[in-house]
C-alpha cells in the first residue's frame, strides 16, 4: 500500500491519492497553521478510518447474516489530550441502524467488526485508546 500527498497552495492544503483508486483525498491544517478549510483534518481521517473499517466490516457480517439494512450512520468521537502531540485517549463510535436488523445479531455482528477485523482499530487500541461502540436499531 502507498499514498501520495501533494501540497494543493501555498498553505497547507494537500490533494492525497493512492495506487489502488483515482479518488482524491483533501486534507486541510487548522487555521492556527494556515489551514483553509479546503480539506479534512489529519486527525479527523484517523476518526473516519475506525469508523468506515469497523462499518464495512459491520455491514459483511450483517448481510452474511441476511439482516436487512435500509441504513446506516456512524458517529465517531475521539478525546484529546491537552498536552502535545495531542494524541487520542478515547473513542466512541455509535451505530445508528434502520431495518429489519435482530438487535442480538447487531451487536454480535458489531463487536467482531470492532474487536476482531477492523485493523484500524488494532492499531489504536495497541496504542493505549480507549476503545468503545454502541448500537441503535431504529
């Protein structure tokens, strides 16, 4: 796996590609940097990874399963330290799901793509955060 960042302006707006598609990633700074709000923040890709690597893995698990699922959202929070690097000390992600979904099914399905396939989360847990999910079935 390799990526590619190219700086977009004269701030800190980058443009990030990798060899395996043609979509486009923009990444942005805070303002206290230069940032422009042309992109999303390092730290907030890292939220969106966990939460789509753990959502691709809920979605298998639930379609194996044969759960119906009209929708989906994930909520993803993270708890900063203050001191720097300000690193995550804790992360919660929320389920949200519609459907004809067996809310015993969910949550199995939920902790085998949390604990056990999403490598997103590995990485993170390995570094000492904190860990947790809910789940919602509407």
């Amino acid at each position: 796996m390799k990526i590619t960042l190219n700086r977009v302006n004269d701030a800190v707006h980058f443009e990030g590609s990798s060899n395996t598609t043609d979509v486009k990633v923009h990444i942005d700074g805070s303002p206290n940097i230069g940032g422009e709000g042309l992109g999303t923040r390092p730290m907030e890709l890292v939220l969106m990874a966990l939460g789509s690597c753990s959502a691709l893995d809920l979605v298998s698990i639930l379609k194996k399963q044969r759960q119906q699922i009209d929708d989906i959202k994930i909520d993803v929070e993270g708890q900063r330290r203050e001191d720097i690097p300000q690193v995550f000390t804790a992360i919660h992600i929320l389920f949200s799901l519609s459907g004809a979904i067996d809310q015993a099914k969910a949550e199995k399905a939920a902790e085998l793509a949390v604990k056990k396939y999403c490598s997103v989360h590995d990485m993170l847990a390995a570094g000492g955060i904190d860990i947790t999910y809910d789940i919602q079935i509407h």
